[in-house]
C-alpha cells in the first residue's frame, strides 16, 4: 500500500489533503506538534483534527514533531523510506503579522524547516512527488504598483492590464517591500525549486492566495474568510486594516487546493511554479464579504477602520491559475466565495449552538 507523509497534517490544508488520501487507501504519516495554538492561542487550536483523524482512520499514524529538528524528521522518514509516494509540506508559521513577533522563529521554522523536509525526502525517497504550500506573499507589494482603480467596494486593475485576469507567474519577486513572513517562504519557495533543478526531485510549488474552508481554525493573525465570518457572526463587529476594507482577496477551499494537488501528483512536471487560487471564479473585498454576510443573516456588522495597512499587504491580489490549467485542463474551481462563506456560517453555528 502506499504511504503519504504530510506536514502540518492538522492544518487547514494538510489535514484536508490526509482526509482525500486516506480515503484514496493511502496510508498517511502526519506531522504536527500544534504550534498554531503558540501562535495564535485557543482560536488557532487543532486538536481536534488530531482527535478526529487519528479515532476515524486505522491508517492514519501521528508525529508530535517539530520540523526544526532535523534529526528527528530524518528519522521518521528513513522508518518509512521505502513506501512513501507522495510528501506534502504544507506545515509553517502561517502569519504575515505574527512573524514581526519573533523573526528568528518564523525563519526557522519556514526556511529551515523546509530545508530539513527537503533533505529528509532527498536522502531517504528523491523519486517521491514533493508539494510545497508557497504563498502570493512572495511577491511582496508589486501587485499594488498595478495603477488600481478604486471602486465603491474594491480595488481593481484597469482593463488593459496584463493582470487585468490575474497575477500569474511571470510577476517579480524583486525590487518592492515582502513582509518578513513573505521572505521566510520565498527562501523556501526557491528552495523547493532548486531541489528539482540541482536534484531532480519531483517538487512544486503552489504559491497560493488566501486557502479556506469550514474546517479552518481561523484567528486575529491568520485566517482572513474564516476569522472575519466568525467575527461577524459572533461580535456582529469587524476590524478592518488599511486600505479602507476594499482590499480584494481570491478564496480558494481547501478541497479545491487538495484536487490541485492530487493532479500534480498523478503527472508530475519539471519546474513546476503554479499560482493557485480562487481566480475570477472566487474572490471578494472585505467590505463585499461583510456585505454578503449582513444580506444572509439579516445583521448589520459594526466595522472599525485603521488606516495604516499590513506592511507588504495587497490592495488587489486575484491568482491568474490558467499556467496550471493548461497542464491540468480537467482541474476546475468548484466552489466559490459564496459558497465558501456559507459553509463557514453553518460550521460556526454548530460550534455556537
């Protein structure tokens, strides 16, 4: 049987994707030591996926272990080295604020973290399929320098844009201001892609936008949909950061990202560096999604409003995903914002209630 290794395995994304391979006949090693709750306290909390992934599926084995320790990791990995097929990374210090916090720490768990992973699978399976959760953070603030157009509710590029459809690869990483939580993962992102073109490693990266989904442990500091929803449905009050809320996000649910995934396993390509998100099919403002929010429950949300924005934040990030498309052409966004948020409300309801 074939075995998958998953890191940050209780996460939105990792526990998401050890949900679809288990029930592929997989059996899953999972990584993670719940350092969202150090991050992020009781609302980052993931002990219940722990809970329900270890009592749900007889094949599915746990490591409480921390991926800065690099002994550690290269010991699972040796245990299992002759059945693992695919590796998703998917484990990091998530947050664009909370590495100003500690930036060793971010660094060490994004950048040398990835390495350790990366030198793990190289010595112990290089053939395996290796997929990196990147981030659009790694190209700090160019997407603002897109002469964007203010609207009532968002920002949008003028229709002449070559990213009028999107961000898509061909974007800079260079020349503009990353927050120190971009830099940590572009240190990575361009390590996983060295590995396939110094090693020959199976490897990807899918810089992604904003991934979500009813089984998001949303906070303050990371979380943008989830967070905000459960705000809006539990203190009827939202607290908006710079650029008068009308900054666009593109949603992708996390099932979405785990197809994606499972596409790129099945036909791996050289050079992979894919934009993944929500695209033109699933992206919102804050403003359009606290609007939406006050439409469904009939509520109005108290809105408070800094001025300052995030250092290295996007007025208007949308994922032009056609690169992946054109080599994956069966691969299709299948839920949008609206039905995004609508899940969350019902899975914040039940937690509620």
């Amino acid at each position: 049987m074939s075995l998958a290794i998953v890191t940050g395995s209780n996460g939105l994304v990792g526990s998401e994707t050890s949900i679809f391979l288990l029930e592929k006949g997989f059996d899953v090693v999972g990584i993670d030591n719940n350092e969202r709750m150090k991050f992020f306290g009781l609302d980052g909390d993931t002990r219940r996926i722990k809970i329900f992934l270890k009592n749900k599926y007889s094949n599915y084995t746990h490591y409480n272990c921390d991926i800065r320790n690099k002994e550690k990791i290269n010991k699972i990995f040796k245990k299992y080295k002759k059945r693992v097929k695919f590796l998703l990374h998917a484990a990091a210090q998530p947050s664009h604020d909370w590495a100003y916090s500690n930036i060793r720490k971010d660094f060490e768990i994004n950048a040398t973290g990835t390495l350790n992973i990366l030198e793990g699978a190289k010595n112990n399976f290089p053939d395996t399929v290796f997929i990196f959760t990147s981030t659009n953070k790694v190209y700090g603030d160019n997407p603002n320098r897109l002469n964007l157009i203010e609207k009532e509710n968002r920002w949008t590029p003028p229709k002449n844009s070559k990213f009028y459809k999107g961000i898509n690869e061909t974007m800079t990483l260079d020349n503009c201001t990353h927050s120190l939580f971009g830099i940590s993962k572009v240190y990575a992102d361009l390590l996983v892609q060295e590995y396939n073109k110094n090693f020959g490693m199976k490897t990807a990266c899918f810089r992604a936008g904003c991934i979500t989904g009813p089984n998001h442990s949303g906070a303050k500091l990371h979380g943008f949909l989830s967070f905000l929803v459960k705000e809006c449905l539990r203190k009827r009050s939202y607290q908006i950061i710079g650029y008068k809320g009308k900054q666009v996000r593109d949603n992708i649910h996390s099932k979405d990202l785990t197809q994606a995934f499972w596409n790129f396993y099945k036909r791996p390509i050289n050079n992979a560096v894919f934009n993944i998100g929500g695209a033109k099919y699933s992206n919102c403002s804050i403003l359009e999604a606290i609007k939406y929010i006050e439409e469904k429950l009939n509520i109005k949300i108290k809105k408070k409003f800094l001025k300052k924005p995030r250092t290295g934040d996007h007025k208007w990030y949308v994922s032009d995903i056609s690169k992946f498309q054109k080599f994956y052409p069966n691969f299709k966004i299948r839920y949008n914002t609206e039905k995004i948020i609508d899940q969350i409300l019902e899975e914040t309801k039940r937690e509620i209630l």
